[in-house]
C-alpha cells in the first residue's frame, strides 16, 4: 500500500502519491501540493493552508527555485538536488534534510514546507511557519505586585524566545521532540549544559518519548504521563505561565518542558517548596518575602485543620473550649435539624461552589457572584437556623486559607485532604487526626519528582541555599539547588 511507505523513493510522482493519500487530497483542501521546474529537474512544495507564512515562501522558495537556469544542476547526483537547491536557492532558515514520511508529515502539519525533487530519495523541511498567534500578554494567575509582567502565551516558538530573552547564556540547549501516539504534540526541552544533571535529562526525556497517549496536548496532561505518583494529590511539577520565573529553573539545574498550544511551562524535577513560593519572593527583600511565607503557611494550615478541629473539639473534646462559648454553640447548634458534620461539609462544599462559579464567570461577573453569594447564603442559612454562626466563621477563614495557596493545582488538592481532616476529626477527634496527619506525612516524604525526593532538601537533607521556608538575603543564595549538577 502507497499509505504504508516509511521512506521516501527517488520518483517524485510516486512521493507525491504518498502525501497526497496520507493527507487526504483532493477531499481535503487546506493540503497544497505545488509542483514546479527548478533548473534541470522537477521539484515539488507541499504545504498546509494558513499555517505558513505565504510570503516567505514565495520570495523564498518558489521565486528562486523557478528563476533558475534550464541546465542548473545537470551535473548534480540526483540524491544530492534537494541539498543543491538548499545551497543555491532556498533562503529559508532553519533547513533540514529528512527522509522519513511520518516525520515529514508531522512538519507539515506543524506549519512548515517540505521541498522534493525528482531521483532524489529525500526532503527537505523548511521553517515557514506564519500562522497567526495571541501575542505575550500580562499573566493572569501568577500576578505580581513586583517584577516583571510577560507572560508564555500559545507557540512554543515565542515561548522559547521569551527564556532566551532572559537567559541569555550559550549552555542553554533547547531539544525540540514529538509527544504522543496517533496525534503527536509538540514539546521543547530547555536546560542549561553543565548545570543540569545528565541523568536526569536523560530520565525526562525517556518519559516524554514514552509517553503513548493519543490526546497529550496540553501542559497538564504532559505531566500526569511523566509524573511518578499518577494517585497522588500533589502535584509533582511545578507549573509557571511566567518567563522569569522559568528561568530562575533554568538556573536552579531544573528541566523546562513548553509544550504548543499550552501558556504554562512545567519545571522539573520540583519540590515541595517550589509550590509554596511566589514570583514576588526573589523581588522583595528578605524581610518581606519571609514575613508573607510565614502568612501563606499559617493561611494554608487553617485551611486543612481549621474545619477538622472545630469538628473534633465539638464532639470529642468540648473541654478546650470556654464554658461561655461552649454554652453558646450548644444553644445555637439545638436550633439546627442536621448533624454538625454535615452541616460542615454542606457549608464547605458551598464555598467551593461559589468560588468554582466565580472563577468560571466571565469578567467582572465573577467577583461581584462570588461577593454577592457569599453574603446572601451565608446570612440566610443563620437566619433560617441552618448553620451556627461560628460554623460559618470557620467556614469563611478556612476559605481564606485556600487563597493563600500559590498554585491552582495545589490548591484543589489541599481541598481534599481538607475534607479527609474533617472526616477523621468528626469520626475520632484530635488522635485520628493525627494518626491521619502522620501518615500523609509519611507518604509525603517518600514522594519522588522525576526521581529525585520531593521534600528534599529538609527530607532527606540536600545542601541548598538558605531559601526554604525562611528567605535569606540574596548575599546568601549561592549554592546550586541539590539536583543540579555539582562539580
């Protein structure tokens, strides 16, 4: 079968033949075969419709391929005139040569040109992409007070532009692979030669060429294929729609992976602390970046145990209250027909509702939902004695809590232990809570991230900069992070 070709043959018809059967033509109307003189021979462009940048390949390409004289390249072996016509004619750069049909189909339908030629077995690819692309905007969920405020945005081309913008350095190597079964994904992987560790380059890649999934288009779904805990609620990537903040990896000895189509960069491998801070950090001094740690750390505590210990305290432990405030919830919860858990829960599914509609609302609509909701449900179920007031105060600090999580993706997961906490603090009080804190604690420090430990540099000990949960002055900050490549 014409279909089933792996390599390209010297008759140009018969190449021709292939692609126009792989890609569907004439039925599909976006594929364009030209074909054309170029000197002594007959060559042929075939490209996609809209993805190229049509002028390039006019003035480029065409033009100078036609204009040449009637016995160019007569004394040129056939297997040798895509090369001729690269040297003589083509003023496109990058150019390669390839000869394999299912690499050459997957360039064309990235936006770049294949160019054959008759007797010659094979083709070259030119980089003619001009498809049209949202330009680089302000982030819109890392937002900073300080710093810079570009953002990644669709092309992985612009992408990689924008760290090198930054890191501005000749180690820095960018390695360019196609991710993905039937419909394959573009991805680029950026690291610093010498600074990042060999074996662990080579580890991300082997599970980006891995990866065997027909649908891995996105950042997201990158890194659930090559994340080494698929159950686990943390995530063990740390995703960043900012240039800068990438290349601060970069310098650490991480690995970015930019995927196209996706605005977000995954730095790897990660740690538990890269998910606790913020762009602002490295902006600030030392004083203020510490001092809002401190703040993000308490907000995310009240956010797991708050509920837990108000239900734990309640049902099994009423002594650590005052007998004043004991007395008033006591009164307060007679009133209310459903058991204190479940009138925990369905205030703090609640809440998650508000917030997931507010965030789902477009524009403006979303704050003034998430404002107006909140006040109407929350004094209308103490008015009609469906939750005690001090429930939905703990209710309401939890929430807060959860907003002082940096990352998206942490925040959602910190939800669900949240619910686990208020579970085991309703069921068996402060020791199941305890029991059940011990054991996430322990499956935490086990936890890997691309092969290296995920609690790392506190457990186990790595040698690292001053920079953890406490924020040192920048005098300070020399060291390597611990995964990179020590000399």
């Amino acid at each position: 079968m014409i279909e089933d070709a792996v390599s390209l043959c010297p008759v140009l018809s018969r190449n021709l033949e292939i692609f126009s059967a792989r890609l569907g033509v004439p039925g599909n109307q976006d594929a364009l075969l030209r074909r054309f003189r170029s000197g002594a021979f007959e060559s042929a462009l075939i490209c996609i419709d809209g993805m190229f940048n049509s002028t390039r390949v006019d003035e480029n390409i065409l033009k100078p391929c036609m204009d040449l004289p009637a016995q160019a390249g007569e004394d040129v072996a056939q297997e040798e005139r895509a090369a001729f016509l690269t040297a003589h004619a083509v003023s496109i750069l990058p150019a390669k040569m390839e000869d394999n049909i299912d690499k050459l189909i997957t360039h064309v339908l990235s936006g770049e040109c294949v160019l054959l030629c008759e007797g010659c077995p094979t083709a070259c690819v030119l980089d003619t992409r001009g498809f049209e692309k949202r330009p680089v905007s302000r982030t819109e969920v890392e937002q900073v007070v300080l710093g810079p405020h570009e953002s990644f945005t669709e092309s992985i081309r612009t992408n990689v532009t924008l760290l090198r913008r930054i890191v501005q350095r000749e180690e820095l190597t960018t390695e360019f692979l196609s991710v993905g079964g039937s419909m394959k994904t573009q991805c680029a992987l950026l690291y610093l030669r010498g600074t990042a560790d060999e074996s662990m380059i080579a580890r991300v890649r082997a599970r980006l060429q891995a990866c065997s999934s027909s649908f891995a288009l996105t950042t997201g779904e990158i890194e659930q294929l090559i994340e080494d805990h698929p159950l686990a609620l943390i995530p063990q990537c740390v995703r960043t729609e900012r240039p800068d903040r990438a290349a601060s990896f970069l310098a650490e000895g991480q690995v970015i992976i930019l995927t196209n189509g996706s605005p977000a960069a995954l730095g790897a491998p990660s740690t538990l602390w890269h998910q606790l801070h913020t762009p602002d950090d490295a902006s600030m001094r030392w004083q203020y970046s510490t001092f809002l740690r401190i703040v993000r750390l308490l907000g995310m505590l009240i956010h797991l145990f708050l509920p837990g210990l108000y239900l734990s305290i309640l049902r099994f432990h009423p002594e650590l209250l005052s007998p004043i405030l004991l007395t008033s919830v006591y009164e307060t919860n007679s009133r209310i027909p459903v058991p204190v858990f479940f009138e925990a829960l369905l205030m703090t599914l609640t809440f998650d509702l508000i917030n997931e509609a507010g965030l789902r609302a477009p524009g403006a609509m979303g704050n003034a939902l998430g404002i107006v909701s909140g006040l109407i449900l929350g004094q209308s179920a103490v008015s009609a004695d469906i939750v005690s007031p001090l429930l939905l105060i703990v209710v309401a600090a939890s929430g807060l809590g959860s907003f002082c999580v940096p990352g998206y993706a942490l925040s959602v997961g910190l939800k669900i232990v949240q619910l686990l906490f208020m579970t085991a603090g309703a069921v068996g009080g402060l020791y199941l809570m305890g029991l059940v804190a011990l054991v996430l604690l322990c499956a935490l420090v086990s936890m890997h991230s691309i092969g290296s430990p995920l609690t790392a540099p506190v457990s186990p000990h790595r040698r690292s900069n001053p920079d953890i949960l406490l924020r040192l002055p920048v005098q300070f900050q020399k060291a390597r992070a611990f995964f990179a490549r020590h000399h």
